[in-house]
C-alpha cells in the first residue's frame, strides 16, 4: 500500500513537471511564431492563468529564453503590457553541416542570427569516425567564440543520407558509403572532457534541417506546408507540416533525388536510370570535367528540376517551396527555366504556379538549419 501510495506520489511529480515542461516550452513557442506579445496574450492564447504565465515568463527570462522590452507609455491610455521577445544574446546554438568532404559549423543565436562560423575539409577517404574529430575541433574552436555570459544549450547536425532518429543512426550516406554510423553517440563521446561534455546533440538529415531554418528561424509565421530542395551533389527535400519535420519510417522521407524523371535516363548513383539526381545534381551540373556547365546542360538540368518541383507540388500541394543547396550559385542560368517549366504546367492546368523563392540562409541553409533543428527539439513539450 505504502509503495503503492509512493508510487503515484512520484507518478504525480512527474506529471507536474512534465506539464510544467510543456506550458515553458508552448510559451517559448508562442513568443517565437509570434514576438511582441504581453503576458496577458500568452494567456489568453494557451489557456493558462495570468499568475501561471507570470511565473514562468519570470523563469524564462531569468535563464535567458525570453526578454522584455519596455513600451513608451504614451497620452492617458496608461501602462501598456510589457512585449516579450526570444533572447537573442544568451542562449546560443551550434549547428554542423557535413558535407561531403566538408565541413561548416556554425554558432546561433535562438533567432537564428549567425554569430560566428568556420568550414574545414575532411578526407573522404577515410571513415566517419575520422570525420567525427575533425568536426569536434571544428566545433570546439567556434564554441570558444561563445562570450562569458553566454551558454551553449545544444548541438544540431545536418548530414548528407538518412537518419534514424529513433536510434541516432546515420543510417546511410550514398555519397561517403558510410553505413549505420552511431554519429551522435560517437560525438558525443569525442566532446567528452570538453567544455562541450554533455551538450545535448541532434541530429537530422541536411534537406530536412534546412527545411527546419526556414521555418523555425523565421521572422513571421512560416508558409506551411513547407517544402525544401536541396541541389547540390545530391537532391533531397525536407517538408514541414504543420510545423513538424515529416521524416517518414526510417527517416528517408523527402529522398526525392531518387524519384524517376525519365525512364531509361542516364545512370544514377543509386544503380538506377533517370533519377532526378542523374538529371540534376552534382554530376549532371556541377562536375562537366572541370569546367562551368554549358548554357544547355543548364536549360536542361533546370527543366528537369522545374519537373521535379512540379510533381511535388501535385503530392504535397506546399505553400511556399524553398530552393538551396551549392546550385543556387548558378543563379538564374539554373533558376530562369525552372520558373519557365513550372508556368507552362500552371497555365496547362489553367492553375496557379507554386510560389517558389531561395533558401534565406544561402550557403549557410544547411549548417544555420541544424541549429535550428537542436533549437526546435530542445523547444518541444517533450524533449524527443
Ligand atoms: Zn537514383
């Protein structure tokens, strides 16, 4: 009986700071989708008491997640409530993209403002766990950049194949033939000793947390759905609906490079013929011995991602499509026969085009992306 009673008294503690978890983090939310809002808003929107909420703004501050701005009290209309904003000063965020010989790191406020960031190459020679060091200096030494009152609340990876988070596995990289590699757990165990020991680590594949930058690091409230392409080497996409991150079983959803454009195309590094990728990415664009593809590989290859988009578009019917990846270096050479392909389907269909635009971080899309995504996860009412 006695155990019995001790049980649920402990059940009941850890209900109470689960809930306690959940309303902090639902307030971090709110004031993120929405800055400026008062305490009295916040209550109103959650359906939490005023005191409730004034407790827990009070906590936030103090460790550093929210700040309030005070407001010009103007006339006779009195004391306006006090507009709360995400902290962009105190709690920082690193994110990592592991490119395929190459490394960027990058250090970020909670808002997404890139403080500092540093790439490095990696010899693709050899095995992920050599790659693993590389990137513990290199975090390490943007870490360092991090001011006396400021504090590293967690670590993001974006990584080039599909990650089981479940099981925090990189469960395949086609472009290093790294299989099943416990990334976040090797990191974690390389920062051990470090003033990076204990640091939370997450990590996600790199379409997926770039599509999470755009949405989570956004001044205004995000188009969603929200669909992410990624040309570079490879082509993949991450989509976030109604503000999660869609990432399928095994963590391969988006894994759009492999969808078949044209039947009997050219051959795609996964074995098959016409995949996007083969039509698209790196080796199609990018890589012509060496030299800058010509005008027409470019019209082609852009044709082909203006087909791609479409069929996505058709599947997933996105607010707002999201362009990034190194091809966006290529301008509208790659950009102008997109928007061309994908007006003469509209207008075929007698429909509207998708509305498309770049990715706002540019090259950073991916590393300033995974800091997004140990800011999304750290933020949710169950740390997952
Ligand atoms: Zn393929």
């Amino acid at each position: 009986m006695l155990m019995k009673a001790m049980q649920t008294k402990a059940e009941s503690s850890s209900g109470q700071a689960q809930l306690k978890r959940g309303n902090r983090m639902a307030l971090i939310r709110q004031v993120r989708v929405l800055p400026g809002q008062s305490r009295v808003d916040l209550a109103n929107t959650l359906g939490l008491t005023k005191s409730t909420v004034s407790a827990l703004v009070r906590e936030l501050i103090d460790e550093g997640w929210l700040l309030e701005r005070e407001v010009v009290v103007t006339g006779d209309i009195g004391r306006r409530p006090t507009p709360l904003f995400i902290d962009p000063t105190r709690l920082l965020l690193l994110g990592a993209q592991v490119g395929i010989g190459h490394l960027r790191v990058v250090l970020t406020s909670l808002t997404g403002e890139v403080l500092s960031a540093r790439s490095v190459g990696y010899d693709t020679g050899l095995d992920a766990e050599a790659c693993i060091l590389t990137l513990t200096r290199t975090l390490l030494a943007v870490a360092a950049r991090c001011g006396k009152t400021q504090r590293i609340i967690g670590i993001g990876l974006g990584l080039p194949g599909g990650v089981d988070q479940a099981h925090d596995q990189l469960v395949f990289a086609p472009h290093l033939h790294w299989h099943e590699v416990p990334f976040g757990a090797l990191l974690r165990a390389a920062l051990q000793g470090t003033p990076l020991s204990g640091a939370p680590v997450f990590m996600q594949n790199d379409a997926d947390v770039a599509a999470l930058g755009e949405s989570e690091f956004n001044p205004s409230p995000a188009a969603d759905p929200l669909l992410l392409v990624l040309v570079g080497e490879g082509v993949g996409a991450g989509l976030v609906v109604g503000g999660r991150l869609l990432t399928g079983t095994r963590g391969f959803a988006g894994e759009v490079g492999h969808m078949v454009l044209q039947i009997d195309g050219p051959r795609c590094s996964c074995g098959r013929r016409g995949c996007a990728e083969a039509l698209i990415g790196g080796r199609a664009l990018l890589q012509q011995d060496g030299d800058a593809p010509t005008p027409q590989a470019l019209a082609q290859a852009g044709h082909f991602l203006g087909v791609l988009l479409q069929n996505l578009a058709v599947a997933y019917d996105p607010a707002c499509i999201v362009l990034g990846g190194s091809a966006m270096v290529l301008g509208d050479a790659l950009l102008a026969p997109v928007r061309a392909t994908l007006r003469q389907y509209a207008q075929a269909a007698g429909l509207p085009e998708p509305a498309l635009r770049v990715a706002r971080f540019g090259a950073d899309a991916i590393a300033v992306g995974a800091a997004a995504l140990a800011g999304y996860r750290l933020t949710q009412p169950t740390l997952l």
